[in-house]
C-alpha cells in the first residue's frame, strides 16, 4: 500500500498548499448576501396568461425577489448578470415570472423534450411545502419555456423521474430572457391551513465557461441541509391542496415478429390492450391511485452494460410512471424496494398519506411473470418463476430537519407456493449543521419457491450458509438479517465518514435489489477541497481517500482496498479531470489474489452549448472472474453531446473492456458496447429520436425509431417500432451476416382527464 500512500500525501499537500489570492470582491460594492429572506406575497391584481411577455394586469403590485447571490463557483458573491422574480397567486394557481439579465447571443436555451433541459440555461421554483427540510418541488422552465421538474428527499437526493402537471412559456428578449410558470395548486401537496408558511428558494442556472448558479437565498457551506437554508414565503391564505379524479386510459396496438429455428421471419397477429389508470386525492392528506390491465412497457430502451466480467445481476434504473411517482417514499440505505422486481403486473395499486410528520405508502401488485434473484456470497442467479402478488408497506414520521425514523416491509408470494418477507427499521438524526447518522436494520423470511427446473442441476446443487442449504430452489425455508450504520460529516472544505454493513448469508431481499450477500463490511473516507476566486485558471481541487475491509460471516477476510482519488475543475469550458489509483487484495473461488491495482482517468469538457464530450481509461491487473486468473485489464471509452442546431442533439457513446492472461498474454473476454441517440424537436409538443446500439459479446445491433407527441408529462402519443439484428454464422438456409431477429411495431396513446 506504500504507493497509494505516497499518492495520498501528494494530493493533499498540493490541494493544500494552494491558496486564493487575497483582495476584495470587485463586484460587490455595497451589495451583500442575504441568508434565510422573506417574502409576503399577494393575490393578483387581474388574470394572467403565460405566455412569457409579463404584460398582464395580474402582474402589476406583484412580489419581487432580487438580490441573487452566487454560490457556484462563488461564494455567495454577487452574480455577474442580474436576476429578478415576480411571484403572485389566485385561488387555481401560484404564477412566478423571471427576468433573467444576459447577453441574448449567450443564451443557452433549445426546444427538446420534457425534463432534458439541464445542460443549458434554465430556472427553478424551489418548493418546501411543508417546511421541514425532508422533501422538495423542484419546477423548472428553460428559455424555450420546455418544462422540467424534480422531487428533492433528504434520503435520496433529487429524483428526475418525477412528474408534474403545470405550465410554462419563455422567450428570449433584447435584454436576456423571460420565462412565466403557472403552478395548479391540484399539483401540489400542503397542509390544510388558512394561510400557507413555505420554504422557497428561486434558482437560476447559467452554463457558460464555469456552471454558475445563482439564488435568492444565499448559502453556508458548512450548512448540510439544503432546504434549511432557503427562504420564507408567507402571504397564500384560503387556497385548497390537491384533490379530486384523475382517469388515465391508454390504448396500446403492437405487432411482433421473430427469426425461427427454421431461418423464416413470422410476423404475429396485431394485438392491443385497453387499460385505465385511476388517481383519486380523497383528501390533501390521503391519495389513493389504481391501474387495471396496465401498459408499462417502456418506450426508452435500457441501455447496455459491459457485463463479460461480472457474476452478479445488473441494476436498471425505473423507467415505468407508474412505479416512478412517489418512489422517493421507498428508497431505503439498504435496498428493500426495486420496484421492477414486479416484472408484468396486470393490476396495482398505490395509497398514499401524509398528516403533519407522519408519512404512509402501500403499494400492492399482482405479476404475471415474476422475477427471482438469488444472492451469494461471489455471484448471483436472475431466475423467471410465474405468477406472484406483492404488498409493500413504508412509513415515516419525520423528527425536524432531516431527522426521522421509518418501517419498511415487503411480502411476495407466489402462486403455487413460496414466499419472501422482508421488515424493518430505518433512521436519520441531524446531529448538527455538518453531521448526521444514518441506520437501517432488517429481517427476511424466505420460504422458497419448490421448483428445481428453474436452474440448472450444478447451480442446485450448490450450498450455502455452513452448507445448512441448497442453493436451488427446492422449497428450503430460512431467516436472515441486514444491518448498516453510517456517520457522516459534510463541511465546507472537507468531509469525512465511516460505514458498517453486514448482510447475512440467509438475507435476502425479494422485492429488492441486493444481489449479494453473507458479507460485513467496514469502510471509511476522508476527503478535502479547496476553491479558488475568479482570477485563477482553476475553479476547485479535491482529493480523498477510500479504505474499505470486507469479510464473510466466517471471518474470513474476502476483500480489502484503499482508493486515493483527485479531481480538478478548470474556470474554462466547463472542464474537469479526474483520476483514482487503487491497490486490492481479494479471496475469490478460494484463491487469494494479492497485488491487484488499477489506474483510472476521465475527463469531461463542455466549450460551448453545442458540444459536450469526455472520455475515460483504465488499467490494471484485475481477477478475470470466469476463468480464475489475474489478468491484464483495460477498458476505455468516449462519448459526446452535439446539437449542430437548436433543435437536433446527436449523442454517442462506445466502451470497450478486455483482458489478457497476466502469465501467458492470452486474451481472456473482450466486450465493446456502442449506442447512440439522435432526437429532433419539431414543436414543444411533436419530436422524433433514433437509438441504434451496439453490443459484440451478443452480436447485436438494436435500432429503435421512435415519434412522440408530448401535451403535458402524463397525455402522449406514441408511435414506434424495435428491430434486432442478429450476426448469424450460419442459418438454415446458408445464409451468413447480419439478419433480422426480432421485431415489433407498436403505438400507444394516453390522456390525462381532470375530474
């Protein structure tokens, strides 16, 4: 470990050793920051139209937040351009206009699809409805007025799934650029009160060299809490939460085709499905949804993963709406909740309940094609089993900001036996401004599935646990535990933690996503930054270190590293560099690898709004998993973002990852994945895209064509189709190259209707 040592006290001594130049803010004059403002605000003086030209009676007397201060790069310095928001309400909606200073020719604003703003010049209305620090709106417009939104959790960040029914309009004037948001208040979840108290904080994004961002609040870096620091709006009386039906029917046509064993392409019958999805908010407190035959086919395919060298099962993100409203309410440190383990459901339903600091979510689903995955201590199955139906349970009561303690608990059983359940406790407690704990403790009972064709007979035979089981399915029942701990300080420029996890060998996580387990695992890290002002080339410096031990329940030490890691931004282009070196020593298929390192550099750089590309390599000498030697491993990779005109972004990415035998210099696995994306923007409603994908370890190349017609987040049309092609050596009929294997068009429509 000597040299990841020396690496260590080499970066933090260069982070250390450089210091900002001394001297006053130029800009600031006699303006300064204001932390925690407020803001009173009133009922518009007449109607308002959003359609980005502030020329409405409603805006005249409205409030206004100015005084923007810069927390990125800066710190809480004065932005170089000004910003300016009006804000106003009636009984339907809160109204927020923006006046954003700049340079009309710098503007970074392009008419795309809902939600793929962020690389650009955009503005967001940030929303604590409730005031307690724990979740967030986020309600976002670019200059083209294309929407975008987020939900903000204290346990899990900003989840882009989430989806919002509001308006926006936009333009670009001679003076920079505006933009109007009209929030229905149905949208929105608050307490029932005659006057609302929120935590507001008005946001702008401005990508040009650095990424500056700017806000109303100013904020304190040794202040971990981010909503906490945001400011009051008061002034909303009389006005009523969400409530009332929402219907969501959709109409699905498709038609498959597929290569035979005999070399002839057979289309199937064209089939449809009618299905219907139900929300009703009983109250502001009490939401309840329901969805009958769904379609939750998804419409974005995954895209591949380099694989060749891995033995256990690969996480995919949600891409299906319904699972993806209120995930944030299931998300745990320890993962009791992959909602796609509930594979092809044909009905579910959803209730959520929210009273003060208490938070409930159920959600229930019967799956006509259900999914196992089996976790061990080196590798896990991804197994189809049939029909099954499961309940999952969450509540959470908040104790103040960003402090609660939850429940969580799963139960899947299968149609002709077996069953998984899953319950237990988690917790978070703000210690102080920079700390916090975090803990979690769970208990699962599996009584297995008795079906031993699933697998193959090498696998059954397989055991687990001291031996005490099989690791096939054949009807074994069996208890196990998880546990993890993790402190944690965030500060200005440094943060620290340490983490303790233990899954036991019988612990599994049904309708989760654990895919290993018969583990403990103590790790700790420690890193610094330092920032520089505006007159130096660089924008910050960072470094840490990573120490992690991992042993199974029989004490045997599996795995041991120590990462160092740097990372440096540049002031120009948006361009950052970073590196990590790492030094390894694992027991693996009860050999002992020793001496196992690798070398990691990337980098990412944006010279202006039109192009955004960055690249990675590694090297090093890593386990080849399958064939049980060290091997000489490297992988590299590229990828890049171009809009040749506002409206077209081409994307591309390639990876590529081989090893070679560290003793004899034969190739052991190669894998190369290809994919790009080319997507036109017609209007804000009508768009167009291409995926076409490459991957060699299956010789396959995908191509899926796809056109949308976008009103709002949840009313679509769809038209598409899917097309894989297969390599094939040699078909029956003596032909070779690339063929069509599978194929299926398809179209989807569905509305959203406000009762």
């Amino acid at each position: 470990m000597r040299h990841t040592a020396l690496l260590v006290i080499a970066l933090t001594t260069l982070v250390a050793a450089i210091a900002p130049p001394a001297g006053a803010d130029p800009l600031r004059g006699d303006w300064q920051p204001v932390y925690h403002p407020r803001l009173e605000i009133r009922r518009a003086a007449g109607p308002i139209v959003v359609d980005g030209r502030l020329d409405d009676a409603g805006w005249r007397g409205a409030a206004v937040a100015r005084n923007f201060a810069e927390h990125n790069p800066g710190d809480q310095t004065r932005p170089a351009v000004d910003t300016e928001v009006w804000i106003a309400y009636d009984d339907e909606h809160l109204y927020v206009a923006w006046l954003c200073e700049d340079d009309p020719a710098e503007v970074r604003g392009y008419l795309c699809e809902r939600d793929n703003i962020f690389s650009g010049d955009y503005v967001a209305l940030n929303l604590d409805t409730y005031g307690d620090g724990t979740h967030a709106y986020e309600i976002v417009t670019n200059p083209c007025g294309v929407p975008g939104d987020l939900l903000y959790s204290s346990m899990n960040g900003e989840d882009m799934s989430y989806d919002m029914i509001f308006e926006t309009a936009a333009a670009i004037t001679g003076d920079g650029w505006v933009a109007e948001m009209a929030i229905p208040f149905e949208s929105l979840r608050f307490p029932r009160r005659e006057e609302q108290v929120w935590r507001v904080d008005f946001w702008r994004n401005r990508p040009r060299e650095s990424r500056y961002q700017y806000s109303w609040a100013a904020y304190d870096r040794d202040e971990a809490c981010w909503p906490c620091q945001w400011g009051t709006l008061t002034g909303i009386r009389g006005v009523e939460p969400g409530g009332g039906f929402e219907l969501l029917p959709s109409v699905v046509a498709y038609q498959s085709g597929s290569l035979g064993e005999d070399g002839e392409f057979r289309n199937d019958e064209v089939d449809g499905d009618l299905s219907l999805g139900l929300s009703w908010d009983v109250s502001s407190e009490l939401s309840v949804e329901g969805t009958i035959n769904p379609d939750f086919s998804q419409v974005e395919s995954d895209a591949a993963q380099i694989d060749v060298n891995s033995t256990f099962a690969l996480f995919y993100p949600e891409k299906r709406p319904f699972f993806q409203e209120g995930s944030d309410l299931f998300d745990t440190y320890i993962s009791a909740v992959y909602t796609r383990s509930i594979n092809d459901p044909s009905v579910a339903g959803k209730l959520t309940w929210r009273r003060g600091s208490n938070s409930l979510a159920l959600l229930s689903a019967y799956d006509e094609h259900s999914v196992i995955i089996l976790p061990f201590e080196e590798e896990s199955r991804f197994l189809e089993n049939g029909r099954s139906a499961s309940n999952i349970l969450r509540y959470r009561r908040d104790l103040g900001e960003q402090s609660h303690v939850g429940l969580v608990a799963t139960d899947r059983r299968f149609d002709g036996g077996g069953a998984g359940t899953l319950a237990g406790l988690d917790a978070q407690f703000r210690l102080s401004s920079k700390d916090k704990i975090e803990l979690q403790a769970l208990v699962s009972h599996t009584a297995e599935v008795d079906n031993l064709v699933l697998a193959d007979s090498a696998f059954n035979t397989m055991r687990f646990a001291d031996g005490e089981h099989t690791a096939g399915l054949d009807g074994e029942r069996f208890t196990g535990h998880a546990l993890n701990v993790e402190i944690e300080r965030d500060a200005r420029d440094y943060w620290a933690g340490i983490e303790y996890l233990e899954l036991s060998p019988t612990f599994r996580a049904d309708n989760g996503f654990e895919p290993s387990n018969n583990k403990r695992q103590l790790e700790g890290r420690l890193g610094v930054i330092k920032r520089f002002d505006e007159e130096s080339v660089l924008e910050n410096m960072s470094a840490d270190v990573n120490g992690t031990r991992k042993w199974n329940f029989d004490g045997v030490r599996k795995d041991e590293w120590l990462i160092a890691s740097g990372e440096i931004h540049f002031r120009a282009a948006q361009t950052g560099i970073h590196s990590y070196y790492m030094r390894s020593n694992e027991r693996y298929r009860g050999i002992d690898f020793d001496d196992i390192w690798l070398a990691h550099t990337c980098f990412s750089t944006k010279p202006s709004g039109r192009l955004h590309f960055g690249a990675n390599v590694n090297y090093g000498h890593r386990i080849a998993r399958r064939e049980l030697v060290m091997g000489k491993e490297t992988s590299f990779g590229g990828w890049a973002d171009i809009r040749p005109v506002d409206r077209l972004l081409v994307s591309f990415s390639y990876s590529r990852l081989y090893s070679d035998d560290l003793d004899t210099g034969e190739r052991l696995f190669a894998q190369s994945v290809f994919r790009s994306t080319v997507s036109v923007q017609v209007n804000r409603e009508f768009s167009a895209r291409l995926v076409t994908q490459y991957n060699d370890r299956f010789d396959t190349w995908d191509v899926d064509p796809l056109l949308t017609y976008r009103i709002n987040s949840l009313t679509v049309f769809y038209i598409g189709s899917t097309h894989t092609y297969r390599d094939l050596e040699l078909d029956p009929d003596g032909r070779e190259g690339w063929t069509l294997a599978d194929r299926q068009f398809f179209l989807k429509l569905q509305y959203l209707f406000r009762i």
